[in-house]
C-alpha cells in the first residue's frame, strides 16, 4: 500500500485528501518506484480546479505528473530508453498521479538520475525542461538569434532562457524588477514588462527580434510578440491557446488545437540532465512540502509568483 494525493471533488486546494491505494505488482514492461520527490506543476491544480470541465465520473482525480524515488520491484522485460532497469536503481519518471509514496510505471518512462543531482531537482527537471526545449525546438531558436522570452524567471522561462543561452542565441527576457540579477547571471538581457515593454526590447534590439517564446499568457505578453516577430511560425506559447488559434501562432501542451510534442518532451531529458549534472543549468527550486501539506502547496502555486519549482517529499 501508498499513501496518495486525489482530489474528491472539483474546487480549490480544500478538496485534496491524502487516502491508502495499492501500488501494483509491475507487470511486463513495468516497474515500482519509492518516491523520494514529487515535482508540482499548474497542470495539476487545474485537473481538479474545472479549467478542464466537471465530470462527476473522473473523481476521485489522482495527481502528479514526475518523481524521483528508488526502483524496488521490476517487471519482466522492463527497459527504459537508457536501458534495463534494476532494482535499487534511482531513477526519473513521468507518471500519473505521482503525488504519493510509491508508483508502478511503465519502464519506456523511466530514465537514470545522475548520481549528483539531489532528489528535489530530479523530480523538478522533466516537465517544465521539457517543456522548454519543445518552445526552443518549435520555434527553431539557434546560433545568432535574437530571443524574447516572457517570464523569463518563472520555472519554464528561466530553463528555456539558459537552453537558448547555451544554443548560442541572444535572450532578453522580462521579468520583475527583483529577478532581473539572477537573469543576468544566466547571461539574459531583462526588461521590466508592462507599460512601454516593446519600446524597451526595441532599444535593446533596434535590429529586430527572431523569436518570441510566451509562458505567461498576459495579452501584453502576446501583443508585443506579434508587434515584434515578423515570422509567425517563431512564436509560441504554452498557455494562450485561443490567441494562438486567432492570430495564426503557435500553441504548444496540452491545449486545445496545441502541438504536444510528445517525442520531443520525452527525449528532452538527453539534452536537461547532463547539464543539470554539471551545474549548467539552473532550476530553481521554490519551496518544498511534506506531503501532507499538498493543499498548502497548491496554494503557493496558484499565486503564480512561486519564483521557481515546488516540490513534494513524501
């Protein structure tokens, strides 16, 4: 048996309980994993909050979509894409309701942790990196461009400013006022956003700029992109799904009519883990929570000003 976060009803965080659940034998091709970490994402409150519809049918709602934790029992033929798996291994994992003390999963979704990257961050990494690499790879960021990246400093921003840092491009990103020395420190260019924000990243770019990645959806977000990029195809977003849809730009997740880039996200652990091993590459962690204060995490989310990755230790 597990204990395991599930949301018994649509609402707020006052809807999540911590109930026992079995973890499966791991049958062929899967394996059960201890739980050390558990990464939180919005994705996850907004399963339960309605953003995603009400259906009385999927309740109760298991949550948690990454873990970090230890392999204790393995099915046969379990291989994942860096090869056989064993147990005692520490591992990454992308799940379904990984927000518990143990999970059986199939192996394809299993990769190695690296023996220097703490648990906290190993189970912070694959969603948002993933997710970061898919905006630099849709939008084709390389050698020699000129990047804006809005919420530069949120946990999807700042990984995707140091991967297109590290890609030989150049980042301006917003971002406020107190989180513009860490930005510099990736080797990003910010801006304060609002009021006069394209006239900013003009006077920084007065040659133009080739590609505009949005992780926070406000309409100044999208207005100046569309002001500032010429070519469509090299905007994207991960949240303004309807704009995207309108304006004729690219929308990326799991979204309505988004591209979910499904081989990319799940390869993106090859590109994030080497450099989180060697320390080039920052993810901030925020803040973490016993598991049993998963409603008060929430709450921390939602605010939307976490400043870096919430994880979860059960």
């Amino acid at each position: 048996m597990a204990t395991a976060v599930v949301a018994t009803a649509y609402g707020g965080p006052e809807v999540l309980s911590l109930v026992e659940v079995e973890v499966p034998e791991p049958g062929p091709g899967e394996v059960s994993i201890a739980v050390r970490a558990a990464g939180v994402n919005p994705f996850d409150y907004k399963l339960y909050s309605g953003a995603f519809g009400t259906d009385p049918s999927k309740l109760p709602i298991r949550l948690g979509l990454e873990v970090a934790g230890v392999v204790t029992a393995v099915g046969p033929g379990a291989e994942g894409p860096a090869g056989p798996i064993s147990v005692g291994d520490e591992v990454i994992a992308t799940v379904g309701g990984g927000y518990a003390t143990a999970v059986t999963v199939p192996a394809a979704r299993v990769v190695p942790k690296p023996a220097d990257v703490d648990w906290k961050h190993a189970a912070g990494v694959l969603s948002v990196g993933g997710t970061a690499v898919h905006l630099l790879s849709a939008t084709g960021v390389g050698p020699g461009d000129v990047v804006l990246i809005h919420g530069a400093a949120g946990s999807v921003g700042a990984l995707a400013a140091q991967l297109a840092v590290a890609r030989g491009a150049r980042v301006i990103g917003t971002a406020s006022p107190s989180r513009h020395e860490r930005l510099r420190a990736y080797g990003v260019e910010p801006v304060a956003y609002g009021p006069g924000l394209a006239d900013r990243v003009r006077a920084l770019a007065p040659n133009g700029i080739d590609a505009a990645l949005d992780t926070v959806a406000t309409e100044e977000a999208i207005d100046v992109s569309l002001e500032l990029v010429a070519d469509r195809s090299r905007i994207a977003t991960i949240v303004a799904f309807d704009r995207a849809a309108a304006e004729g730009f690219k929308a990326l997740g799991m979204g309505p009519g988004a591209d979910p880039g499904t081989e990319i996200r799940g390869n993106a652990w090859r590109e994030l883990l080497p450099l989180l091993s060697t320390g080039k590459l920052d993810l901030a962690i925020a803040k973490t929570f016993p598991l049993s204060e998963v409603a008060a995490a929430h709450e921390f989310v939602s605010e939307g000003h976490a400043g870096g990755k919430v994880i979860l230790l059960p």
